[in-house]
C-alpha cells in the first residue's frame, strides 16, 4: 500500500509541476484533486484529475447537476508497485504526430477499464467524451497495453483514428477475443 501512495504521489508532483501556474490562476474556484486506479495481476492505470467547479457557468451545467471543469489530467502505468510509464494529457489525441489537437478541458478522460485479451495480457482502455449536445460532439477512444503503448485511438466527430496493426476499435476487440461489454473493471470520474 506505501509503494502505491509513493507512486500517487509521484504521478500528483509530476502533474501539479506542469500545471502549476494554471491552477494558480483557477485559486478563485473549488479546486480538486481525483485519482482512479485500476489494478490486476501485477499492473495498474491511475488516472489523477485536477479540476475546479465554477457554479456560475452555464456551459458545464445539465439540468440541476454541475459539471467539474477538467483543469489536467495524466495517467500513469505501474508494474509491481513500480511506475514504468506517466503521460500528461494537455490534449488529445496521445499520438502527438497528428496535428489536430484537442484541450483535455474540451474533451477529458471519464472512463478507463481493463480486459484481459485471449493472449494473456491486460489493455487499458481510455474513454472521453465533450459534455454537449449534437452530432458534432467529440468521443475519445484509447486502447493501451498495461506498459502504456498506445495500440488504438479515435477521436469519433473528428474523423480522426490512429491504429498499430488495427484497422477499427472492433477489429482490436475481435482480434484479442475480448468482449466490449464485459470489462474486467470500469471507473468512472463521475
């Protein structure tokens, strides 16, 4: 449990460094600081958060409910209690060679949940969504091994889709023999 807190730790310190003179300007707001982690045999995923919640804007209120607005988030692969890998998500898509870029404020991460495909192994896949209305809403789709190479993504509304040997998200799925409805574990931020 302490080499756990370690790496929270660790990934909070990578992530507050980057982020630091953007909180400073948010000082005004509720801030907050969520972490999700999903664990299996020997690996895990954290997904830390940074958000604030602003009541009086509109634009991240559906219904009564009010919406955190998403400052940073990153995300952060362990083996045996070790962290192997950290990404700080300032924008999506992960694979930074394409050009378009989307603000993690705009479109963040909501979901994240592990499979185990018929090889063995464990993929962590990431889900985000924009908090609008429309046909023009952008939907995040990651698929990561649990050593965080990312393997799929797409970016539906965008037509945008990165894919190492896959030529769809249900051609991934299809291929490892994993069904999409029956995650081994889902979070949620919400």
């Amino acid at each position: 449990m302490k080499k756990i807190a370690l790496n929270v730790l660790c990934v909070f310190l990578f992530t507050t460094n980057l982020s630091i003179l953007k909180a400073q300007q948010d000082l005004i707001y509720i801030q907050n600081i969520d972490t999700l982690t999903i664990s299996t045999e020997s690996n895990s995923l954290l997904l830390l958060t940074l958000s604030y919640t602003d009541s009086l804007d509109e634009n991240f209120k559906i219904g009564e409910k009010i919406y955190p607005k998403i400052v940073h988030q990153a995300i952060s692969f362990t083996v045996d209690n070790i962290v192997t890998n950290a990404l700080y998500l300032d924008s999506l898509p992960i694979n930074k060679q394409k050009m378009m870029k989307i603000d993690i404020q705009t479109l963040p991460i909501l979901d994240i949940s592990v499979y185990k495909g018929k090889d063995g192994k464990y993929y962590y896949l990431l889900y985000g969504c924009s908090i609008c209305c429309g046909v023009k809403c952008p939907e995040y789709f990651g698929i990561l091994e649990s050593n965080g190479k990312l393997l799929y993504e797409s970016i539906d509304a965008k037509n945008y889709q990165y894919n190492d040997n896959f030529k769809s998200f249900d051609d991934f799925f299809r291929i490892k023999d994993i069904d999409y409805d029956s995650p081994l574990t889902k979070r949620s931020i919400y």
